[in-house]
C-alpha cells in the first residue's frame, strides 16, 4: 500500500475517533520509515496528555484491527505539536488569540504581535514600536496568503 493511502485510511480513523471530541481536532500525521506513526492534535482549550493517552489507545486498537500492519509491526505517537511549531490551521489561530505571535511573510520579513482577530482571510495583530512618548501601537491586517508562518511567542 502507497504511503499516502496509508495516511488517508489513518485520517480517517482519526475522524473516526474525534467524531465524539468536538473540541479536539487533527492538525497532522506522518508515517516515519519504520512505520511510526505519529499523529498530532490540539484542542480549542488545550490537550491534556491524558486525553493524548485515550486516543492514542483507542486508535491503536483500530489500526490494530484495520490490519493496516499485518504483522503488528508498527509504533503510534499521539501528540499536541510543540509550542514551537507554526500554526496550521485557522483552528489553532483562533485559540490563540490574546498570545504574542511571529508572522513570517513570503518576502521573508517578519512582524511580532498580540493575536487581535481571527477572519477567514485574514488576521490582525497588534504591533508595538518604540518606548515611551515614541510609542506605537498599530493594527496591522494580514491575509493568509502573505503569511509563510506563524508561531506563538513565549512570554516569562
């Protein structure tokens, strides 16, 4: 079987199994050369490892079952990505509004930001240049299709 029907027929055992969880969703899936598995989601209020450890269970019994491995011969990783992985999906970019974001442009230039608004085109963030009486606070409007990336900044 092609690595691509591999990953279809895995999706959808994973909407299989989220069908139940709303506000969880799969933001990805790979399928590494010695048929590792691993899958990664995120929910709209975060994803406890708990509830990391019951998918994972429940979708290794159905690849298991599927027989998509014949010989059991596969390991299965579910995951939220890592905080430092750029956003993927409109999803995740509306559950982070109110952090700090890095948008990288096409062009290659960046600008650092509080996630305002979510659209379906679009998003706007808050920019700050300056200190004290030079301060500057713009809304800056972003369509998708400039953005390269975007990843949620860590603040101490």
């Amino acid at each position: 079987m092609m690595l691509d029907d591999q990953i279809k027929q895995l999706e959808k055992m994973v909407e299989n199994i989220l069908a139940e969880e709303t506000e969880i969703f799969l933001v990805g899936l790979k399928i590494k050369p010695t048929n590792n598995v691993r899958v990664y989601l995120d929910g709209d209020k975060g994803l406890p490892i708990e509830k990391c450890v019951q998918l994972n269970r429940k979708l290794y019994k159905l690849i298991e079952e599927s027989a998509l491995y014949p010989s059991g011969d596969f390991s299965l990783e579910v995951s939220s990505p890592g905080i430092d992985e750029p956003l993927k999906l409109i999803r995740q970019y509306h559950k982070n509004i109110g952090r700090l974001v890095e948008v990288v442009f096409n062009d290659g230039s960046i600008k650092t930001g509080k996630l305002l608004q979510v659209a379906e085109q679009d998003i706007i963030i808050e920019v700050t240049e300056g200190k004290g009486k030079k301060k500057q606070v713009q809304q800056v409007v972003i369509p998708f299709g400039n953005i390269k990336s975007t990843t949620v900044q860590i603040q101490f």
